[in-house]
C-alpha cells in the first residue's frame, strides 16, 4: 500500500507525523483499514491544532512615537494567530499577567488575528468584563470584518465600557488611551 522509501520519508519527518503514521498502519495491521484512516484523521487533527495553538500569542508592544505623560499606565497587546478553544486560556492568562497595578489602560490590537472562535471570543468578553471590573479601560483596536459579529454576537462589545473603546486604527487607539491615562477625557463620555 506504499513504498518503503515513503514510509522512511514519513519516519523521519517530524515526530507527529511518524506517530500518525505508526498508528495508523498499527490499526490497519491489527483491526480495520476505515478505523485506521478514522483514528488517523483524529491524531493529524489533534497535533494540527497544537501547532496553531503555539503559534497564536500576547505579545506586549511599546507605544509608537516619543513618549508622553502618563504612557506608562497604557499596555499594548496585539493578539498574533488564532484565538479559539486551543489557545483561548493560555491568551487570557498572559493577557491578565499583563494587567500590572500600574496600567490603566489596556489595548487589545487584533489587526493580526486570523482565526476566531467563539470559545476565543467568550474568554475575550471575560478578559474585557474582569479588566473592566478592576478600572481598568479596554480599547480594542482592529478587528477585523469578519470577527465583529461573533464579538458582537458573544458580548465582547457590551463588555466595553463605552463604544468608542472599539477602534480602527493604532494612532486612534493610543490618542483615545492617552486621553484615559492622563486623566482627560475629551469626550466626557467615554
């Protein structure tokens, strides 16, 4: 069913692919070739979605420009890969280690998020409800078309102090955060 030469090839891959090779020929060998391609898919499923998971992060960006008054109470967060079940606790904890006694503000830029599901958008609501609990302002900047039903949809808007704390561009963004951290508030609505 194929060649030796392949079978090294897949070996000696990556050690994922072995596994799902190993097992699969193990259960065509020992039960049923339909089981075998069941449990395959399974496991090739299970470790594609471990690879997506580790390469979604949090990761904490300085703010562009010189610095201003008061920028040290601002955190930028941009969200890179996929937020869904895989990844969603490992994004919310970084996100909350983010949280210092010092920052007022929190960014969220999801400009660069690919993939989005609602397990990934429901931790997204509570990381927002908690933060904005503890008087901690949340602008999320960025989200794409294609995500803002589901944050609608899940509450993650509702969460948000006020509407405006959901913003297209970074220059925004940080002007909107600026004006929280400083403790003026152009709008005196927000």
């Amino acid at each position: 069913m194929i060649s030796a030469r392949t079978a090294v090839t897949i070996l000696r891959s990556t050690r994922s692919d072995a596994l799902t090779f190993v097992l699969t020929a193990v259960v065509t060998i020992c039960f049923d070739l339909i089981e075998a391609v069941e449990i395959g898919i399974v496991v090739a499923a299970f470790f594609a979605l471990r690879v997506v998971a580790r390469r979604s992060s949090v990761t904490r960006e300085s703010l562009p420009g010189p610095p201003e008054p008061g920028d040290e109470r601002i955190a930028l967060l941009r969200l890179d890969g996929s937020m869904f079940f895989g990844a969603a606790e490992r994004i919310s904890n970084t996100i909350t280690d983010a949280d210092h006694p010092d920052v007022s503000v929190v960014i969220i830029r999801m400009s660069q998020l690919g993939m989005l599901d609602a397990t990934g958008a429901h931790t997204l609501a509570q990381i927002a409800e908690d933060l904005e609990a503890r008087g901690v302002t949340v602008i999320i900047k960025g989200v794409r078309p294609e995500h803002l039903k589901l944050l609608t949809n899940v509450g993650v808007i509702d969460s948000l102090r006020h509407e405006k704390h959901l913003i297209d561009t970074l220059e925004d963004a940080i002007a909107h955060a600026r004006s929280h951290a400083g403790g003026t508030d152009p709008t005196n609505s927000s």
